[in-house]
C-alpha cells in the first residue's frame, strides 16, 4: 500500500503563520537496510536580496545554471568561507540577542528579503517506486521542488521535513530550494545567534520499501524489578514483524510491556545501550535503547530511582567556519571537551541539535533537555503585544514543532527532559505544546524557564537567578505566587538553572557558589552555564591571519556586538581558560587532605556508580625537584617521589577517608614541598578520558625560603643606590642597569566583559565601565608629595588622581634593601573625603620593561590565570610559560592572564648586551601578589576591538596586584559577590625586585 500524500500546489506564503502542509508525520530517526542515498556535496547556488530580484524558472529542469556558483550542503551560505566558490555576493550573517532584525510586525517578513537558490543534478541507477526526501534543518524558509514539481516548503530550521517524492523521481534528477532568510516563523526563532540561513544538515533520499517500516517508539524503563519494554512499531500495512534486542538475544512482542530479565540500566554514568532491531519482510530497522526511568520523588528529581545533579551546558551549534552546519568532528570534539571538563548535562540551547548529537549523548553518557525550536524574545522589546506565544493563529505552528521535536527524539535514553522553548513569554500556546508533548510521550518532565509560575511544566527552572534566590528556593522558602495552588505545585518541585554564570570573556566568577548550592540542597538539581561555545566567524585578514568577528563586523544596522562571545570554549573549541576552572568546579570527587590525621577525604558527587573507575595518584615537587634543563618544569618529580595508592570505592555521593600510604603521609609533613594528589579516569569507554585527571587536591609546605628554584642562576645583589628613581615623581626609572618604564599604581583594569553588564544584585545599576570611566581610574595621574633619602631608606609619598575629579589616594613607596634584594612596602590610603563609594578593579604596581620578555618562571598558582572569584582550577606549583603562553587571548580584549599567589617569579629579557645575556627581574612577594605580564598596555588591551588588531609594542608589561576585584558575571546576571569585591579601601603590601 503506498501513501498518497497531497502535493501542495505551490510555496507556502511566507506571511502564513500554520506550519506548511505536504510534509510527511514527524517520525523518529531510524537506521535502515533500505537504501539511502545522502544528497550532501556541491550543489550550484545563486544569492539574491529578494525573491523578486532572484532568477525565474529555477525549477525548471532544464533551467540553465552554469553560470551560479557552487555552495557545499549542508551549510550556512552566508558564510564568509564560500565566498570562493559562491563567487558573487550571498549576504552576510547578522547578530542580535534579543532584537527582531526586521519590523516587530507579525507575521509577515521584510521585503528585503535575501534568499538562497540551490539546485542539484544527480543520476539513480534503479528509481525506487516509494522515496522519502528528507530535510535534516533547512534555516529559514525553503521551497522544494523536484524534477519541475513543487514538493513542498520548509518551516522549522532546526526540525526536520520529509516528503514523498517516489512519483518524481527518474534516472536523472533535479532537485532545487529556495531558501527564504525570513518568513513568519522567523518569529519564532529569535534566538541569540546569528541569523545565517542555509541548508544547514543533510539532505537523504530515502527508499520505502512496501512493507517499510515507518516508526518505532521505544519505552525502556527501569524499576524496582530491573528492565522492562515496550515497542510500538508503525508500519504502512499489516506487514510481519520481528523486535529484538541483540546483544541479548531476546525477541519480544510489538506493542505490549515485556520484562527484560538481563538488561542492565542505563544512565549518564554507566551509558549502557543495546541495539533494538525491528524487522518486516522487506525492511530491517535498527536504534539504539537504553533502560532508564525518570522520576519526581518528593521534589527531587530522579533517574533510575536515584536523584541526579546536572552539572551542565548549554549548547548551540555553530562552526567559526561553517556555521550552522557543524562538521561531525566538531561535535564529536564539543563532546569529549564536555566529558574532560566533568560535564555530565546538556542543555540544547535553543532548538533540537543535529540528530547524532543526541547518538553520541546515548553512547557516551549525557543528561540532556532536548529543547524545542522556539522563542520569541523580541515581542519582550515590545511589551509582548502580539507575541504568537498567546496567538491562536501560532498554535499549529507550535503544536507541529513540539510533535516534530518528540517524535524524532523520542527513543533517546539521554534525553530526560522535554523542553518548550526559550524566552517566549508566556500564553495559552504553551498549554498546547505541553498536552502536544505529554500526549506523544508520558515518560519524560517538560522544562520551560518562560513561565515562573510553572503551569505547564514539571520542573521549575530559572536564569542567573542570585545565589542568595537560589539558596532560598533550596531551602523552599521562595516569595509565595499569587495563587496558592500553583505556589503549592511549584513548591513541591525540583528547580533547575537552566542558566547560569555568563562564560562571557574574563570570568565567571561564583561558580563555586553555585556548586555549593547545589550540593547542599537537594531540591536544587543543578544548572546549565551559559553558554558551551562563542559564535565568533572566521574571516581571512590582509596579512593571510584569520582575524574572528562579532556583531556588528558585518553591516548589521541592529546587532548586539560581542554578546556572541561568552563561551567555555572558543568557536574553533579552543578552551577558553574557564572551562578548566568549571571542571574543578563540576569535579565528580571532591577531595582534600587532612595532614594531621593521615588522610585524604573524599566526598563523590556521582549518582549512580561508584568511584571505582578512578585512580589515585600523587607527586611531589619542590624548588630542587622542579626544574629541568629548560628551565621550570610543573609536573617536575623527583624519581621515587610519586605513586598511586588503592582505595575502597566510595558508593554514590558517599564520603570516605582513606589513610595516606606511608610515603605520602611523609611528604604532607615535610617542609618545602608541594603535594598533589589527583584522581583519574584509569580506564574509561570514551576514547580519549583514559587518565584524565578529573580531580585534584594538594598540600603546600612550602616557606618564603623555598621559593627560588635551585637551578635558577643566582640573581645580583642590589644596594640602595641601584635604584633609581625619577627625582621630579618618585617613579622608578631602573633597578640597576635594567631600565623600568611607565611605573604607577594602578588602580583600573582593561574592563572586561562582565564590568560593562549591570549585575542583576549590585544597587548601583551602572556597570562598573561605566563607573571607573566617572572616576577617571582609566586616566590616574601622579604627584609627587614627598621624596626622602636616609641611608637605609627611601620614602616617596604620591597622590594619584584623575583630571577633573576631586578623588584620589595617596601611596607611600617605602623602599629599602633586603638580603640583596630592593623591598617595597606600598601604602595606599584612599582620600579620606571620597564621598564617592567605588570599588577598584585592583590595586597594582605597573610598569614596563623596554624589550619583550622570553618568558616567565613562578611560583604560586598556576599554570592558568585566577582571579579572586575564578581559577578553581589554577593549583600550587613552579610554572614556566613564554609571553605568548602566558595570554588569555579574548576575541574582544580584556584583562586577562594574571597569575595567583605568585610568591617568586622570574621574567626573563631578551639580552641587553652580549656579556647579560639572561637579563632577568626577579619578583618576589612574601604574601603572593597577582602577576600579569603582557606585551601590550592595559590602555591599548581596552582600546582594541578584537584581538587580531592587537600589536605588541616590543615592550613587557607587568602589573603586580596585592589586591583586585573578581570577575563577578555582570554581563548577564549576578555582579561580584561581596567578598570578591574590592572597595576603595587601605591596602599594604610587600614585594622585593632583583636582577640578574
Ligand atoms: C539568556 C538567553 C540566552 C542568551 C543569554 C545571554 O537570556 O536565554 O539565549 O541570550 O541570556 O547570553
């Protein structure tokens, strides 16, 4: 029996709000025996900036197209990387967050209008009488048509459309889209990114056999007596058909529950799958299964009978190069990243992902919320008026992506949560969406953050709530709503960030915070960071670098700049240096020593498994151990000085103690070493974990004596009269023959991101940019107060001000000679008449030294940067990095890079003259200073756009903070917690300066 669909008589409208009819019923994806051919590759494309201006007849088999260019499918073709083969102009992407980039004007689109013409020839050898033409996302609107017929249109970029085309097709094909930028179900996709239209996943032909088999639908649950199934299977007649599971074995019957007496569960810690086949005479189908059952018990949110905390992300999909269209590496690159930083969630922010997404989510072990293509955020800028979220005229189009997103998704053991879509306010919608989604699947808990009154949903859910709101709903102690039974349902659920800690540039600052929230409230189930991944596009430079781009850099007349930019890593998936801190933060074993009682505590967040699969090993390091010929070695160790040691497993979120092995506990109580124990995958299933380390504790004994490492060439000795200050400010001018340059407290920092975002909890709504502009801390200028000389002293008081403000600080350089080394002491006393209530970025003694440093040797926190509120992740050692190594590179400069607790650093300068051909600074500080050594300026760091117009000024710029603000995460969401803030307050500090 073949299935006659109606073939629409011609393109959807784009004005039409209804989803556009001829597409087949959503089904999930299966793999088949039948034959698929993938239509992906080179196909000749055209760009116009409307549909009118486009070419006519494109349909037309024979229409002539010799004359396009080629475009890759899938693919976002705005790309700048097609420019070659497109050859001619394809439009451009353009970025807002919030903001429709057209006339807030339902539901019809601009006239200006760009689209994209595709057409593809290809050959089959034996036509199939039955074929499906499956489209996995075509972003925008497309027109379909094969062989001169129209097929049908797409709406829903991140969903996928399947015609019947077995009618159509012949030996020799041609298949063409038009693809619309916008259409009225752009207002339902305003999701922060960039628009980029395009056939953005594959395209298939599909073969229907006669008896196909058109769907299955798993449910594979797990209860108190172990493993239970059912299959229903949907096919297109009465066809004979065989279920099997195979690694076990087992049949089992189509459309009835069924015990599965071996079956062992599965979750996001064990991710145990087998393969479910289904047979008909014709057509073998097979999908991936796993046994898990999702539960909310007494407010807690459980899997498999076991509560769970979703330490998670949010991921969009984006390629530096290609877009929407991100290549399979890509992902597979995203997924292992997430498993090394001890990532077990993902949220699919904000729209379905690429369907093997989800497979590698099932096989690797993930806790994911599939979320639906939807938010309408820019009816926000416009107080909601006629936002389709609460339209009647939307509720089809609503109820066809929520059917869409479940069926495809449905059979995914990973997925445990439904989500409705993001940020589309509220209204009757969202009760269709929720009965179109129960009513497809009952197993899983629906999440939408839009509706805090959580009518429609399961779990309740929030973004960069305040950790003080949060602790307050952990506690179920949150202000009441209005209507008392939904505050009662409300209370009785589990809550969940779905965002949170805005990894936007410098920070974030409170992740550890949070963690502690979530681990001390079980009502709290965790949170998702915003965001996985910047959005930066790549564009070949002049000078053949790739320079990365933001908003705004494509002619956008409305945009939101670099608020694209706020990843754990960047778009090409370097690691941003907050995604180390966010594994130490998410680390599955928290651990720590007790020296005094012989023991190493251990506390496992995991859920589900023990703590079996971990290793423990430890290593010592000191200042004679540390180095190598090259110089600092971190995981410097002595022969004999290292192991590992057995431990009983610790069962899920148990705690142990488990005793130091005789060795070890020597070291903890000896003086002058570094002790680090760390935990690590011994042997995991996910290729590249094995040994990852994936936590870490530590012991330091280490006195202000046992800093210097034993091999670095002894520094000179300096006596007062080397140095040498500017007579008229009191500036250091040399130490010894080393010239120093620009000497000044700082009290400014190149503001990063999140100082230019108003924290959702800070009084003062001016962000603090804006603040330190009005000071003038950008501009401080000196006086030179005082200089005096004794024969064991000099004394220089300052005061530091900017033009046309009255607030300043006075500064008491007091310096002497110790043990040959040149000692500070700094004073800084605010004025006391500050009316003015600031709080400093920092309070740094910077300078510069002429020539560029080869690089830096230190001890203290490393080897990546920490701030007061960041560097979860940076732990005690000696580190050694060149200047370059040393840069926290952003796509938007900004303070970045310092190094924590840096008690002895050296900064080795290129040779002033043959005979000093190791030129060196020596630093030291008894009590850590913050170190950042760069090659450019602050000034010019926050003067510069993007990173790639950053030039090096053949200078080394240093700046030795003895106190500084954290990172906070004000770009979006909370500020800088009280005890990270740095008001205008009195600081001292000590530090002492060789050379060599
Ligand atoms: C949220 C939104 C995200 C993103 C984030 C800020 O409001 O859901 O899509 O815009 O803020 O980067």
């Amino acid at each position: 029996m073949s299935v006659v669909v109606p073939r629409p008589a011609g393109p959807h409208p784009l004005d039409d709000p209804t989803p556009a009819p001829g597409a087949l019923a959503p089904v999930s994806t299966l793999d088949t025996d039948a034959r698929v051919l993938r239509l992906d590759g080179q196909w000749r494309f055209r760009w116009a900036p409307s549909a009118g201006a486009a070419e006519a007849g494109i349909e037309h088999p024979d229409f002539d197209d010799s004359a396009w260019g080629t475009i890759a499918v899938p693919s976002s073709y705005t790309m700048p990387v097609h420019d070659a083969t497109v050859g001619g102009p394809h439009g451009a992407p353009a970025y807002t967050n919030v903001k429709y980039p057209f006339p807030v004007d339902p539901p019809f689109p601009p006239d200006a209008n760009p689209v994209g013409d595709h057409r593809l020839r290809f050959a089959l050898e034996e036509v199939p009488a039955r074929a499906h033409l499956r489209f996995e996302g075509v972003e925008g609107a497309g027109d379909v048509w094969l062989n001169g017929i129209f097929v049908g249109s797409t709406r829903g970029s991140r969903l996928p459309t399947v015609f019947e085309v077995g009618d159509l097709l012949a030996e020799s094909n041609v298949l063409v889209v038009r693809v619309h930028t916008f259409s009225a179900a752009s207002y339902l996709e305003d999701q922060d990114e960039w628009w980029n239209p395009g056939i953005i996943r594959s395209v298939t032909l599909r073969e229907r056999p006669a008896l196909a088999i058109d769907d299955v639908h798993v449910v594979a649950a797990w209860g108190q007596n172990g493993a239970s199934l059912r299959v229903d299977v949907r096919t297109a007649s009465d066809a004979p058909l065989t279920v099997e599971i195979v690694e076990l074995g087992v049949s089992v019957a189509p459309g009835v529950e069924v015990a599965v007496p071996d079956a062992q569960p599965w979750s996001a810690e064990s991710p145990q799958l087998y393969t479910l086949r289904v047979a008909s005479p014709h057509e073998v189908v097979t999908t991936r299964i796993g046994f898990r059952t999702i539960a909310i018990v007494e407010g807690e949110f459980t899997v498999n009978g076991a509560p769970i905390q979703l330490r998670g992300v949010n991921r969009h999909e984006h390629h530096p190069d290609f877009g929407r269209a991100v290549p399979r590496e890509t992902l597979e690159l995203d997924l292992l990243l997430m498993k090394r930083a001890n990532v077990n969630a993902i949220r699919t922010s904000h729209y379905p992902p690429h369907p093997d997404m989800l497979d590698l989510a099932d096989e690797l072990g993930f806790w994911v919320i599939d979320e639906c293509d939807f938010e309408t955020h820019g009816f926000g800028d416009v107080g909601w008026r006629g936002n389709p979220t609460d339209d009647p005229a939307w509720e089809a189009a609503l109820r066809d992506r929520a059917a869409r997103m479940v069926e495809r998704d449905k059979n995914h053991p990973s997925i445990i949560m439904w989500s409705l879509g993001n940020e589309a306010g509220t209204g009757r919608n969202l009760a269709a969406m929720a009965d179109e989604m129960r009513g497809r699947d009952a197993t899983r808990p629906l999440h939408y953050e839009g509706d805090q009154e959580c009518r429609d949903v399961d779990v309740w859910s929030r973004m960069y709530a305040p950790h003080d709101q949060v602790a307050a709903i952990g506690w179920h102690e949150e202000p009441p709503l209005d209507d008392p039974a939904l505050d009662a349902r409300r209370r009785a659920m589990p809550f969940v960030l779905c965002e949170y800690v805005h990894a936007m540039g410098t920070g974030p600052g409170g992740m550890t915070e949070y963690q502690q929230l979530f681990d001390g409230h079980p009502r709290l189930i965790g949170g998702f960071v915003w965001e996985w991944l910047e959005h930066g596009i790549h564009r070949p430079l002049p000078d053949g670098r790739t320079g990365t781009f933001y908003g705004g850099d494509f002619g956008e007349p409305v945009h939101d700049g670099n608020f694209v930019i706020d990843g754990l890593v960047a778009a090409d998936r370097t690691p941003r240096a907050q995604l180390a801190d966010l594994a130490a933060v998410f680390a599955p074993l928290v651990m720590s020593v007790d020296a005094e009682a012989g023991v190493l505590h251990v506390h496992s967040r995991l859920d589900h498994t023990d703590t079996s699969r971990y290793q423990l090993s430890w290593r010592v390091s000191s200042a004679s151990s540390s180095v190598n010929a090259d110089g600092l070695d971190e995981d410097g160790v002595t022969q004999g000085r290292a192991g590992v040691f057995a431990h009983r497993p610790v069962p899920p979120r148990g705690s142990a103690e488990i005793p130091l092995p005789p060795p070890l506990l020597e070291h903890v109580r000896t003086p002058g070493l570094v002790v680090t124990i760390e935990a690590s995958e011994s042997d995991s299933a996910v290729p590249g974990m094995s040994g990852w380390v994936v936590a870490r504790a530590q012991v330091v004994t280490v006195g202000a004596e046992q800093v210097r490492p034993a091999a670095v060439p002894a520094a000179g000795i300096l006596s007062l009269s080397d140095l040498v200050l500017d007579e008229s400010t009191g500036a250091v001018t040399a130490f010894g023959e080393q010239a120093v340059e620009d000497w000044r407290l700082e009290l400014w920092r190149a503001p990063i991101d999140n100082d230019f975002g108003i924290g959702w909890d800070q009084p003062d709504t001016r962000p603090n940019a804006e603040r330190w502009a009005t000071l003038g801390l950008d501009r401080l200028v000196s006086r030179l107060v005082s200089l005096s000389r004794s024969d064991d002293r000099v004394e220089v008081v300052t005061r530091i001000g900017a033009a046309a403000t009255d607030v300043g600080v006075t500064a008491r350089w007091t310096w002497t000679v110790r043990e040959g080394a040149l000692h500070l002491a700094l004073d800084v006393t605010p004025d006391s008449a500050v009316g003015v209530a600031v709080d400093w970025a920092r309070v740094g003694v910077s300078f510069a030294l002429p020539g560029s440093a080869a690089g830096v040797q230190w001890f203290g926190r490393g080897p990546g940067p920490a701030y007061p509120d960041t560097g979860q992740a940076a732990h005690w050692g000696w580190f050694s990095r060149t200047l370059d190594g040393l840069q926290e590179r952003t796509v938007r400069p900004q303070e970045s890079g310092a190094r924590a607790d840096v008690r002895w650093a050296r900064v080795a300068l290129p040779g002033s003259s043959s005979s000093t051909p190791d030129a060196a600074l020596e630093i030291a500080s008894p009590d850590g200073v913050a170190l950042t050594v760069r090659p450019w300026s602050t000034a010019t760091l926050a003067a510069t756009t993007h990173d790639h117009l950053l030039e090096p000024d053949s200078r080394t710029h240093i700046v030795l903070d003895l106190a500084q603000s954290g990172a906070g995460t004000g770009a979006c969401g909370p500020g800088v917690l009280p005890k990270y803030q740095l008001p205008a307050q009195h600081v001292v500090g000590e530090l002492e300066f060789r050379v060599s």
